[in-house]
C-alpha cells in the first residue's frame, strides 16, 4: 500500500515537472519568434490597397521584428489561391495572410457553391485588423453620371447602353455590390473579373469596362488627378479625403453599405504567444508616426485591433452579405 502511495506521489510530480517543462518550452520558443524570415501572402496582383498596405506594414514590422517579411503576391480566384496557401501552411507563425473585405464575402460564395478549398471558420486564425480603407465606386470619366443614383437613371432610360462592371473576381466585394447595385437600381450590367484591383483599375482607365470599385488606396491618385471618377462610397459617413463624393446611403442604397478593412490572418493552430507577438507588432507598426502619415495619404486609418475585435468583423460582414449571396446565386 505504501509503495503505491509513493507511486501515485512520483505520477504527480512527473505530470506536474512535464507540464512546467512545456510551459518553460513554449516561453522559450514564443521569445525566439521570429528567428527567420516571415512570409506575407497578399492574394492580389500588386498595385492594389492590399498590396501597397501590406508593403507599407511588412516595412515598418520587418525593423521591429529584426527578421525580413517577405510579400508574395498570390493573385487569383477573388483572393482565394493566396489565402488557401495559408490555410494550409505550418501553423508556426512564418506564413501569413494579408487580406481584405473580399476575404468573407468570397468564401462565403465557394462555400455556398461547396467548392472552396478552405473553411474561413476552422482554416484560419485572426490576428488583427490592420487598418480600415473605404471602399468606392469608380467610373471611366468618359461616363455620362456623376454618381450612382444617376448611373441607374442613365442606364435605365438608355437600355442600348451597354455597360461593364470589374471586379476583383468571383464573390469578391465589388462583384456581390455590383449585383446588389443591379438588383437594386433594376439595370443591367455584366460583370467582368480581374485577378486584383491594379489590372481591373487599368482597364478602367482605357475604358475597356465602364465602372468599378475596390478600396480607396488603389484609385485614390487616379481620382484627384481626374482620370477616374469617383460615384459613391460604401462607408457610413463621407470620408474627409473626399469630402464632395456622396455615400450609397445618401444615394438610396443602404444595403450597399459595408466597412472596408485589411487585416492578418495566420493558419489554424497557429500558438497564442505567436499570435499575440504579432497582434502587438501590427498594432505598434500602423501607429508609428511615418507609417501613420503614409497610410493617411492613402486615405488608410490605422486600427491594429485585437484578434476577438477581427473576427467580430468577419462574421458580421458574413452574415451581412450571406443571404444575398444566396439569393442572387453568385456562388455559380
């Protein structure tokens, strides 16, 4: 009986020296991040906000960190060939995801259709909202409206027009707005994908395609200097950087209406302490005073929120847009 005592005494020990010891290993392993170079997959062509964003912020996290991050531009698929690389990543904090608005719209679109290769909810971890970017609707100068409310007028009193809408790709923001616009405005338009913001803006500006959208960093030069004009912005109040472009509220669509963000994502699995190291490397990166000043001239406000804060956003953009999704069949 002693000796089973004893027995059960050395289990105990031996359970709680195991659990300090990977507690100790974990510490250790949290303090050694990052101890080579991290890899950011921006799923877009570059030239975009996503991109320029990402470049902005892999900068400033590169000295912090003393480790370079590296941008890879994974374009495609409304940004879902970049992102199921990351999903399917080592869990060890050197692969993460930039991404944007698009992130759940789209997967809820491949979900729907049961062709995604991903699942947003199990495949991936939030770490932060980077910054908040509006997102605007842009037309080719050329055309004959000077927002959305008078782009419907015009195209339902003229039905031999025939206008294009670009998009970032399938179930992408501006493909499900541009439907919901079509929905809405009773018009026609078709619906023309890109693999990112930069070939979609440049097919704009020849006019090839007569209208589309994305967030504002991407066309913000092309719209002070003329060559793109801006209809609308889907951010709840006007943006002080264009103060004279009216919001799709003002214009009788508030179901247009939807915050544009860019944050990290990291896979599933990913550990807390690493999560949390570079929630705080994000967080501290968007509120130094250059990195602040160069996100404020591309109309970025600098967020660096929590990973609880992130995924709040993901899901309730999620549930905005679902049903629509489904109903207009945009997953097909």
């Amino acid at each position: 009986m002693k000796s089973k005592h004893i027995y059960i005494k050395f289990l105990t020990c031996l359970g709680l020296c195991l659990g300090l010891f990977w507690t100790a290993i974990g510490a250790v392993y949290a303090q050694a991040y990052p101890s080579k170079p991290i890899k950011m997959i921006v799923p877009f062509p570059a030239g975009g906000t996503t991109d320029i964003v990402a470049r902005i912020l892999a900068q400033r996290m590169s000295e912090s960190m003393g480790q370079s991050i590296l941008i890879d531009n994974r374009g495609g698929a409304g940004g879902a060939i970049g992102a199921d690389l990351v999903a399917k990543a080592p869990p060890d904090g050197y692969t993460i995801l930039m991404h944007n608005i698009s992130f759940p719209l789209s997967s809820v679109a491949q979900t729907l259709a049961n062709r995604s290769p991903f699942n947003v909810d199990t495949d991936f971890v939030g770490v932060s909202i980077a910054v908040y970017v509006p997102f605007v609707w842009t037309a080719n100068p050329s055309i004959p409206a000077k927002d959305l409310r008078e782009l419907a007028n015009l195209l339902r009193n003229n039905k031999s027009l025939q206008y294009n809408y670009g998009s970032t790709g399938p179930g992408s923001a501006m493909h499900v707005l541009g439907e919901s616009y079509k929905r809405e405005a009773k018009i026609e338009m078709e619906h023309v994908p890109y693999k990112g913001a930069a070939p979609m803006k440049q097919e704009l500006l020849t006019g090839r395609i007569q209208v589309g959208g994305d967030q504002l960093s991407s066309s913000l030069a092309e719209i002070k200097l003329g060559t793109l004009k801006a209809l609308a912005t889907t951010a709840s109040k006007r943006i002080s950087t264009l103060p004279d472009v009216p919001t799709v509220k003002e214009l009788g669509f508030p179901s247009l209406e939807l915050e544009g963000w860019n944050g990290i994502f990291a896979p599933a699995k990913t550990p807390k302490d690493i999560i949390d190291r570079l929630q705080k490397e994000i967080a501290s990166a968007v509120r130094h005073p250059d990195v602040a000043k160069r996100l404020a001239d591309l109309g970025a406000d600098p967020v660096g929120s929590s990973p609880a804060e992130q995924d709040a956003m993901l899901r309730r953009q999620m549930d905005q847009f679902r049903a629509v999704i489904r109903d207009m069949k945009l997953e097909q």
